[in-house]
C-alpha cells in the first residue's frame, strides 16, 4: 500500500472517530474514560482521543472497507461498460429467432419459452434457432412489459445472376467426329464387365470386390480398324439404378447384355427403361451362348414383351450372339457398334470453352478430390478453370483411364481430372469458366440460391405448422371459454408447466429405438446408390432410422464424434479406418462396419436394425389335455375345485405355464397348485394317461375345457424391411 493510500486511511480513522465522540457527547455519556492514543508513526501533528467502550475492530473495519473502495474505484470505472438503456423499448423485425429476441430484450431464452405457454406454439418443435411469427414476437414483447417498435428494413437489391450457363450450339461447320459414348447395361452377372475385359484386354473383374462392379468405369477401346469407342461401365446391381440412370443420359449408344441362360431379368427391364427414357438405340448382345443351357431365341422372345424388337422380327434392333469369356463374336459387336455410330453421324465442336458432365467423383489421399468426366465440348487442357455443382476446379493435372497423365481430353473421351476444390456429385454439368474470380461468382450465386429454396421451403413447413399448432389452440380455447381469463391461463400454465423443463437442446439422450448412421462411401455413386437403399426403409414403427452424416473419403475423428453424440453407428463402403481411428472407437464404444460388397452391408445394417427391436414372447405349447369331470377335495375349510383330465397330446409339466380354455377363449393363465395320477402327485403325465389338477385360482371347470401346457421364451425380434434384394 503506497503512502497516499495511507494518509487517507488515517484521514478517515480521525474522522470517523471524531463523528462518534460527537454522538456519544450528544448522548450524555457519562463514565467514559478516554486516553489519548497516536494513529500512526508517520508525524502529523495531531493526537486524538477516543472511548474505550467503541469496540476497535469496528473502526478498522469500516476504515478498511472504506480503504478498499477508494483502492478500487477508479479501476472499476474503467471496467464497467456503458449499456444502452431500452426504456423498455424492444427493436423487433421480421423472422427473429428465439435467441435473437432474448437478447433483444435482454432477457434469457427460458424467458421466451415460459411466455410462449400461453400461445399456440407447440413448445416441442421450438429450438433456440426457430423463426418467430411476427405477431408472436409483439405478444412475447408485450407480456414481457415492454414496448417494442419496427426495425428499418434494409432494402435488399435484387442479387445479379451470375450463374455459367452452356453456349449457343455450334456452327455446323466447325464440328469434327467424335467417338460415341456407349454404355454397357444389364442384369447383375450377366456378363458385362467380363465383356469389357475382353474388349480391352484387362482384367477389371478380378480387382471388383465380389466379382461385381459397384463404381462407373470409363475406358476407352481402340479397333483394329483406327475407329475408338469410349464405354461406360455401370454396375448392374439394383442399388446402382440410379448410377445406370446417369450412364444412359451421357452416352450415344447402349449395348443391353443378357444371359443367354438366364434370359429377361428386373435389371434388365430396368435398362431398357433407361435407354428409352434418354432416347438411345439398343444393340442386344445375348452372352453365354457357349453354355449347353443357352437358348438365344428365347431371350429375343421376351423381349418382344418389352418393346425391343430384333431385325429378324421385323425391328431395328441389332442382336449379336456372344461368349464374353472366350471372346467369341467380339468384333462382331464392335463392328456393329460403329456401324450404326456412323449412322449417327456423332460430331462435337472441339474448340471454345469446355463443357461436360461428370461421371463418378471419389477423395484420394495424395490428389485430393477426383473425378472422372466425359468430355462433350471442347477441349480439357490443364490450367483450365471448370465449375460443376456449387465447387470448382482449376485444372492440375489429367489422367487416362490406365492413371497416365495426358496434356488434353478431346469430345467423347473419358479423362479423370484433378484440381477440385471439393467433391462434386456424380452427374453434375461441367462448364468452363474464364477466370478464377469467375468461377467462385458462380459457385457463390448457386450457392445463394439454394439457401433461398431452402428458406423458402422452411418457411413454407413453419408456416403451415404453425396454423395446425394455431388450430389446436383454439379448440382449447374453446373448451376453457366457460373460465374467467386468469382462470384460463392458470389452467394452460399447469398444463404446460412441464415443457419448460424438456428444452430441445436438453435433449442430449436418444431413444433406444432410433438407429443412428453415419454413411461414408469411397465415392459418390456408391454412397447415392445406399442412401437410395434407405430410402426404401418404411419400417419406422419398428426401429427409427435416422442418418445423420453422409459422405465420400475414409472414417475420420470427425465421424467419431459425430457418432458418439447421437450414439450411432458408422458404415463404410470401400474405405478403410486406420489403427488410431479403430483404438478412438473402441475406447468410445463406437461401431464402425467396413464392407466392399453392398450386399453384405444391407445385411449387417438389417443385423443392427434387428438388434434395436426389443425381444417378443413366444408361446410354445408343449402339452394338451381335455376336461372329461369335475369334482371338488376339501383341504380344511376349503373346497378345491378339481378337474379330471386326459392327455392327449404332448405332456403336461407341472413347471410350465397353463392356460385354460373354454370355447376357444383363454379365461386363466397362471400355474397349477396340484398334479396327480391316482391319487400320487407327480410332476410329469404324458399322452394317453389320466391325471386330476387344480389351479392357482379357485375357479370352477366345465366338461369339454381344454388345458394347454406351454413354456414362454423371449426370441429376438426381425425388421420386415425388405430392401427388394
């Protein structure tokens, strides 16, 4: 303490105590005895007096307290904030949230919430985030006490499009020919990837987890003729309908492969769907001929049921009987092929700005985001900035089908490209913008009209729910109108009371009954193909099904945690989770199901599903017996009902359950109080013998009941989801 703090300590002793010699002098003390005492070692001049009976501690103390304000004042001034004072005065606008008000009011949100029992908000569906309606944010203003006046409205200038859009079709005569696109469709197994590995001399099939294809795999053929084919390869599995869609909407020509043995299947239905849809002529290759079992006309015949009419029945449709595995008939087909790929006259404009659509896109770890593109405008070079979706991409490098880095992608050829800034969708349209600055413009202007869709549509569901809650609220009203007002609000609070205590963002535990995923997939196809699978899921009175991530790369800690808030489980297609990953999940009691086969995840994730149904009681009967008489035995005061029985069926146990019945009702279940054969009590009659018993319950037996015996056991319960596999 400096040396000023102690003169002004002194100061106020000195004062203090001459203020009480005053007041006792005034008093008319008599008795008291004063000493003269110095007050500190520091020489001022002066001596005071003060009374023995004026307690010392009480002096210090105030001095002391005092002391301490003096200390502090000047540093509190600097700490304290100015604020505003509203006068009871509120600024409000239009779509407020609930934590906007609050601190609008300066109050807490359980403030808002207890304000909002006597409205016809359903409490429930209220989050810290969720928009007001206008005239609710004047009620809750108003029965706070206070005023509330309009917010300025800030004009809002219409925002410019400055969205990328295709250019003008090209003269004529600046088009040079392209190889078609052609697409390889049909039913699972069917023959379709083995067809391509024979084409190009590769052997894709032996690397597809399964034997299947579950990816969009582009390639391109080169004849022996000079001509080039680009194919596309699309899984032929039900779950990937949606990546065959895709296939058909970028390619020229569709090859429809079938089984000679198997004949017309639900994928192949699906196909032809496809290639009418997208208005592309069907060349059939019927595979497997060399089987003993194949029969190629059957084939043709059934597809007559489907509008694909052949040649020789009087159609366009070329049909070519192949062996795909001992390459039989091949060049046949690519003959073909390119035969009615002439017919068609396919021609692209390779110059100007680039356009194209992107065929599968995935995360790798070294490149980052990837996807693979069909060119069909233009020429890809590197350095070229490209928009596709709500991301972009300056150009890095280009890669063939084989990974070989290539200088450019001409119309009709498939490269892989890297650059992006993040993974876009499978199916988005690539354009070729002029600049960087450009291409973020774009990505920015999609970007802001999906956020006014989505405003709009939530505008839309608060609007329409808040009239059902509003509805409800009358009815209520209704019911209470014979009240007087303070008798009706006292009769909503009660009723209401509860909800204060169940805040949304309280609710951190999940119901038992709710399945939570996380879903990640290797690429974006495949994690479209399973959320389409989920989709189907309609069994939600069962096992509630909530997915609450989705995406493309390996798991991540991110996942983790996600997972651990919602209690939920991870399942990965075609990814993996390194060692920490797996420790971290382990040490959290997280699941992470790795699968390369979409089959096998179906079942595990029908597994899970099972697991969450709580376990069901069955009833197995293990004996029956007929009442042939009726009697009572008398045990002491008592007359016991007893009933004369026959087995005949199974065995009655004394152990077991039993349930009487009496014209096919059950009228008694419980156990039985005595067994007897003779008059020997025992514990097991089996079919064919006599036997007399009594129950539990005083309850008196007709000729022609029915006793059954039975064991009760609690069997796990199965989801009757059918995913349609």
């Amino acid at each position: 303490m400096n040396r000023g703090l102690l003169l002004r300590f002194e100061n106020l002793v000195q004062l203090h105590s001459t203020c009480q010699l005053r007041a006792l002098s005034s008093r008319k003390v008599c008795g008291a005895q004063w000493k003269p005492m110095e007050l500190s070692a520091y020489p001022m001049g002066s001596l005071l007096l003060h009374p023995q009976l004026w307690p010392k501690h009480r002096l210090i103390s105030a001095a002391l307290s005092q002391c301490r304000h003096l200390a502090t004042k000047e540093e509190t001034k600097k700490k304290k904030k100015k604020i505003p004072l509203t006068r009871g005065e509120v600024e409000i606008r239009q779509k407020m949230t609930v934590e906007e008000l609050a601190r609008a009011m300066g109050k807490d949100i359980d403030h808002i919430y207890e304000v909002l029992l006597y409205t016809d908000i359903n409490l429930d569906s209220v989050e810290p985030d969720s928009i007001l309606h206008e005239d609710h944010i004047k009620m809750i203003v108003q029965k706070s006490g206070m005023k509330y006046k309009s917010a300025k409205l800030k004009e809002e200038k219409e925002r410019k499009n400055t969205d990328a859009v295709k250019r003008p079709p090209a003269d004529p005569a600046v088009l040079t020919p392209r190889p078609p696109v052609v697409t390889i469709l049909g039913h699972v197994d069917h023959g379709k990837t083995t067809l391509l590995d024979s084409l190009r001399k590769t052997q894709v099939a032996s690397m597809e987890a399964g034997g299947i294809t579950q990816h969009i795999g582009a390639f391109i053929v080169h004849m022996p003729s000079g001509e080039k084919i680009t194919f596309l390869d699309t899984p032929g599995h039900a779950a990937f309908s949606a990546m065959r869609a895709r296939g058909t909407n970028v390619t020229d020509i569709v090859i429809l492969v079938v089984a000679a043995e198997d004949g017309v299947m639900q994928q192949t239905i699906e196909s032809i769907q496809h290639a009418k849809n997208a208005g592309v002529p069907l060349i059939l290759a019927i595979n497997k001929c060399d089987k003993p079992e194949a029969d190629p006309e059957r084939v043709k015949k059934e597809l007559l049921a489907h509008d694909v009419v052949c040649e020789e029945f009087g159609g366009d449709v070329q049909a070519v009987n192949i062996s795909a595995l001992k390459g039989e008939n091949l060049m046949v087909l690519a003959e073909a092929t390119v035969a009615l790929a002439e017919m068609l006259e396919l021609k692209a404009d390779a110059t100007g700005l680039v356009e194209g659509t992107i065929i599968e896109s995935r995360k790798d770890k070294g490149k980052g985001p990837l996807t693979t593109a069909i060119i069909q405008r233009g020429t890809l070079r590197k350095g070229c900035v490209l928009v596709a979706g709500k991301t972009w991409a300056k150009v890095r490098f280009l890669f063939d089908e084989n990974g070989k880095a290539v200088d450019a992608a001409s119309p009709g050829m498939p490269v892989e490209i890297m650059g992006w800034k993040e993974c876009p969708s499978a199916g988005d349209e690539i354009l070729e913008v002029e600049s960087e600055q450009r291409a973020q413009e774009v990505v920015a202007w999609r970007t802001y009209v999906e956020q006014q869709e989505k405003m709009k549509k939530d505008l839309e569901v608060i609007e329409a729910k808040q009239k059902e809650h509003r509805l409800e609220y009358e009815k209520k009203q209704q019911k209470l109108a014979h009240l007087t007002w303070r008798q009706r609000k006292a009769v909503l609070y009660k009723a209401n009371k509860h909800l204060m205590f169940s805040r949304p963002k309280e609710r951190t535990e999940m119901d038992e009954n709710t399945l939570s995923l996380i879903v990640k997939g290797d690429v974006d196809g495949s994690v479209e193909a399973i959320l389409n699978i989920l989709d189907s899921y309609d069994c939600e009175d069962e096992c509630k099904l909530d997915i609450i991530y989705f995406g493309i790369g390996d798991i991540s800690e991110n996942d983790i945690s996600l997972a651990e808030a919602f209690n939920g489980v991870i399942f990965g297609f075609s990814v993996k989770a390194n060692e920490s990953i797996k420790k971290l999940a382990d040490k959290k009691g997280i699941k992470i199901k790795l699968h390369n086969i979409i089959y096998k995840l179906i079942e595990d994730l029908k597994d899970e599903l099972n697991s969450r149904l709580p376990p069901t009681v069955v009833e197995t009967t293990i004996g029956e017996a007929s009442v042939l008489d009726t009697f009572s035995v008398t045990v002491g005061k008592n007359k016991i009902p007893v009933a004369g029985c026959r087995v005949h069926k199974g065995l009655l146990d004394r152990k077991m359950k039993f349930k009487l019945i009496r014209n096919r009702d059950v009228i008694w279940k419980g156990c039985l109080s005595s067994l007897k054969h003779h008059k020997d009590d025992v514990q097991v009659i089996k079919t064919g013998m006599d036997c007399g018993l009594s129950l539990d319950k005083n309850l008196e037996f007709s000729i022609g009941d029915e006793m059954i015996c039975y064991e009760e056991k609690e069997v796990q319960q199965t989801t009757s989801w059918d995913p349609g596999f």
